[in-house]
C-alpha cells in the first residue's frame, strides 16, 4: 500500500480523499433521487455536478455539493412536492434550462442521453449542450471559480469524435460568442487543447482584459454573495455585502449580452449593475408579501428529510418507523456547483 505523502502533498490527499468519500455518497443519493421523480411521472436532466465530475480521470479530483435537476416548467411543482417528500440529498431543482433558453427545451432533451449509475439510467444533456452550460454558466457568474473553468477544459478535451460544432453554437449569437471566448480562456489559461476544430482560430482571439479580469476575481475567493434582501431587517452589513455585488468585467459582459471584444468594460459593468437594482426595486413589494415559500422562479433549493443513513452499501431516507440511529441530517447549503 503506498505511504501517504507527507508535508504540503499532505492536505491535497487529504483533500482527494474526502471528495472521493462524498463522491461516493453523492451517487448514491442520485441513484435514490431520480427513481423518486420518475416514479412521480418526471423526467429530469442532471447537469453540472455529477455530469462534470465525470469527465475527469478520477472522481477525486472534482468536488460538488448539491445536485443540479432541471425539468420542464410544467413539471416543476410535481417534481418539487416529490422532492420535498422524500429527498435524500440537497437538490437544486430548476425550471428549464436558463442558461440555454435560446434552445428549445424539447431539442435538449431529445438530445440527452442516458448513462448508468449504480445500476439506475440517468439522464444528462448531450456532450455539446452540456458544454455551452457549463461555459454560459461560469460566465454568468463572472467565472468567480476557476473549478468551473476546469470543468470547460474537461468536457472540450474529452468530447466524443462526433461532437457537433454547429450545435454548440447554434442559438443567441452574443450568447455563442461568449462559449468562445470561455474555450479560449480555457486554452490560454489551463493549456486545455482543442485540436483542429472549426473555432481553432478563433478561440486564439481573446478579449485582452478577460483573463487579467479572471485572475483578479479568482484572488478575491469564490465570490460567493448573500442576496441584499436579507438585509433588508437586519441592515448591518449591507455595505460591505454591497461591495461584492458589484459585476466584474465578466459579469457585466453576461449581464447586457455586450460583444467580447477589446472595448472597456467599466460601461457594461455599469448597466448590469444599473438593471439589478432595477430588479431588485422591482421585486421588493412582491418579497415584502412573500410568504414562507422559498425560492425563485428559476430554481428551489430542496433539502432533504430530516435522517439519512447508511444500509448496505447505500443511503436511504429514514422514514418514521427507523429510530433515527446512524447518520446525521444535512444541514447547511452546499458551496455551488
């Protein structure tokens, strides 16, 4: 058995070792999951997450928190009032696909596919689809975590042979130009390599402040925020909270569909700055009547039963007739995945 490395290598394995034990635990909790939606008559996508953790050379290397399901809008109360009776695991259940809304959502799942985990079929978006979320994702969140850039360079370099090109950038133009520029940000930075492909050329071509902008935000930690209407009672850290909000370069870019080319940012960043505190106006009346129902319209946040627990190799929801002993309830949000 090898020896376990000691000095800085040290909290690296100790690292992958965890992420490989919640891996684990995470696929069990899929497997529980998606039989437990279909069974109330809904098909879901699972994307991000799990779908992206396997296109690495091991399941280690790639930690994720919650689950990402994406249904179809008509399903999502169904699906919603299945989860929040019997989830064994955090589930971010979205309505629709936002992120490829310029897609029909039929087409994308027409196009997914099933893959086997723990002998249950699941179902994730097609290898070009899945690729243009996760790049339009990490954009619209200003790329604030370089794990997401890892993900882009994992799926373009182990595309299947007959990867459409076309289809990854079919749809909005402003929104294929940025999958582009997220390629090539994934090429410049972690030397990811595309091949001869029909974008080599123009995946060479990036804007000269986005990868300054990435590196600047990954310093500044995971750029994760609270939502400013919880200060709305309790306004003591507004300010500084404020200060996170404000868009980065990338952000800005995403948020007013603007062009990927050398221009100055700091205009974009000020409309996408300006149209949220629209936004968040507009919506104040609406959550000041809110009532305890959380969520959005795009995505809940669906916290599993109160206990868990290991059996025979798997987790199981413990319903009432268990006495409650072994594994103790999730409690908390994940990081994003």
């Amino acid at each position: 058995m090898p020896t376990p490395p000691e000095g800085p290598a040290e909290s690296l394995h100790a690292a992958y070792r965890m992420h490989a034990l919640q891996g684990a635990v995470h696929e069990q909790q899929i497997s529980l999951v998606v039989p437990l939606l279909r069974e109330a008559g809904v098909e879901a996508l699972l994307a991000k997450g799990w779908a992206a953790t396997r296109l690495y050379p091991e399941p280690g290397l790639r930690p994720y928190g919650d689950l990402d399901l994406f249904v179809r809008p008509e399903q999502h109360t169904v699906a919603r009032q299945a989860l929040v009776a019997g989830a064994p695991a955090p589930v971010d259940l979205h309505r629709g696909l936002a992120d490829l809304d310029d897609h029909e959502l039929e087409d994308v799942f027409a196009r997914s596919r099933l893959v086997s985990l723990c002998d249950v079929e699941v179902r994730i978006p097609s290898a070009e689809d899945h690729l243009r979320l996760l790049c339009l994702h990490a954009l619209r969140h200003g790329f604030s975590r370089a794990l997401w850039l890892c993900d882009i360079a994992a799926a373009l370099e182990t595309r299947p042979a007959d990867f459409d090109w076309d289809r990854l950038l079919a749809g909005d133009r402003r929104r294929s130009e940025a999958v582009v520029a997220a390629l090539g940000l994934a090429r410049a930075v972690l030397g990811a390599e595309p091949g001869t492909t029909p974008i080599t050329a123009r995946v060479q071509r990036l804007p000269p402040w986005l990868i300054p902008a990435t590196l600047r935000q990954w310093g500044k930690g995971s750029g994760l925020r609270e939502p400013m209407s919880s200060f709305l009672r309790r306004p003591r850290g507004a300010l500084a909270e404020l200060r996170k909000h404000w868009p980065n370069p990338i952000e800005g870019t995403m948020g007013v569909g603007a062009p990927w080319n050398a221009w100055p940012r700091l205009p974009f960043q000020l409309a996408h700055a300006l149209l949220r505190a629209v936004r968040f106006a507009r919506s104040l009346p609406a959550f000041l009547r809110a009532t305890s129902e959380a969520g959005s319209t795009k995505e809940v946040a669906i916290r599993p039963r109160p206990e868990i627990r290991p059996t025979s190799g798997s987790l199981r929801a413990a319903g009432a007739r268990h006495s409650g002993r072994g594994g103790r309830p999730t409690r908390g949000r994940p990081a994003r995945t």
